[in-house]
C-alpha cells in the first residue's frame, strides 16, 4: 500500500512540472485546487525523479509449529467368548462379538397382536419371538414369556368356583297303564307259582309220594291255577 501511494505522489509531482508557467512562476492545479510554487532547476542539471527506492513487498512463509504426538488411551475389557476364552478388546468389539455369538440379542422391531394394543416395540429377537398376547379371564395382557402366561392362566382356572357336572344318565320314561299291569301280572303270577311250589313241599314232606300225598299236591296245584285267573282277571294287559 505505501508503494502505491509514494508511485502516484510522484507521478502528481512530474504533472504539476510539467505544467509549469513561467510568467508568474507558479504552478496551478486544477485538480487539487491549490497554488504550489516550484522553483525550476537550472539547465543542464538532469532531474531525478525517482530518488526515493521503491520498497519492495516480500511475502514471508508461514512458520510451522511442530505438533506434539498425542498418546490416545483406549479402555479393553474383559470378554468372554462362547467357548470360555477371555479376549481384551474394546466394550463395542466386544458387543460386536456378543451379537455375532448370539443372533437372539438383537434388538428387532416386535409386533405385538391387535388384542394387546397393536403397537411396536424394540426387543431382543429371541424375547420377541417368546412373548405371547395373553387372555386371563376376559382380560388380554402382552407377556414377553409364554411360559408365564400359561401359569398364570393356571393360577385364575384354579380360583374360579367347580360347575356341577351335567347328568349324563337317561331319565326314565314314565310307564304306561299297559306296562305296569304287565309288570303287576308278572309279579302275580311269579306269587302263584311260589305259593304253589310251597304247598307241594309241604304236601310231600306230610304225607310223602303216596295216594294222600299226590291228592295233596292236586289240591295245590287248584289253588294254584286259581290264582293265575285271579292275576289275569286283576291284570290286564
């Protein structure tokens, strides 16, 4: 910048000479408004113009600034692979290795059914795959276990109150007039017989196989028939 200003002073300078007036002496400047004298120098003594050195602009580099190393501290852990071996490595190696070991803790987007709300969670896969929507009573609840669900639907069966059984038996039908006149007939008659098969015992234990004995046994056997007209006189059927 004062390179600048020094060349266009000098360059106002060498205007102003040569547009000198010798009859009064003086110089006068339209541009700048003002009445500069300038003393002419005498003949044959050259004029110098430049005699004030143009500086010269250097562009000087950036210095560079060593930098120090820096030492980064990184913290390992301790983890243990499937098979028992022991690995120092970072905590985000080691739940790398964690999920590539055990595809069921990955976090997945769990839908869950309508009756328990519809909406969706983050769960590790292997407990989304594990829950279950739940109906306990007339109540519908999200369970991240099946397992769980399933004793506490044993639990509610078990404090309900126990139905009385349905009788699985066929009731009897009510009996005709018909049928239970065949059922008093039979009766009769087996009565009959019984009163028959006494009197002859006793006939023969009385008077044994003979001529008395056998007209015992006729007399019983008419009393006998009698009472088979009476069973289906009383009887009909």
């Amino acid at each position: 910048m004062s390179a600048a200003i020094m060349i266009f002073a000098v360059l106002i300078i060498a205007f102003l000479y040569f547009a000198y007036d010798k009859t009064d002496g003086h110089i006068i400047s339209q541009i700048l408004g003002i009445s500069i004298k300038v003393t002419p120098a005498p003949t044959g003594v050259p004029i110098r113009i430049f005699d004030t050195p143009v500086p010269r602009i250097t562009q000087t580099a950036p210095t560079e600034v060593p930098q120090q190393d820096t030492v980064s501290t990184v913290s390992l852990v301790d983890c243990v692979g499937p098979d028992g071996k022991h690995l120092e490595v970072t905590k985000q190696m080691c739940d790398e290795f964690n999920l590539a070991w055990h595809p069921e803790l990955v976090i997945v987007t769990c839908q869950i059914d309508s009756q328990c709300g519809g909406e969706t969670i983050q769960l590790q896969r292997g407990v989304c795959e594990n829950s279950t929507c739940c109906q306990i009573g007339d109540k519908w609840t999200f369970y991240q276990d099946k397992n769980k669900c399933v004793q506490d639907q044993n639990i509610y069966n078990a404090s309900l109150p126990t139905p009385t059984p349905l009788s699985t038996s066929t009731p009897t039908p009510t009996p005709t007039q018909q049928e239970i006149n065949l059922q008093l007939y039979n009766q009769c008659l087996s009565n009959a017989q019984n009163a028959y098969n006494q009197q002859r015992q006793e006939c023969l234990s009385l008077y044994g196989g003979g001529r008395t004995g056998m007209a015992c046994i006729l007399q019983a056997l008419r009393v006998g028939q009698q009472s088979v007209n009476n069973c289906n006189t009383q009887y009909p059927h």
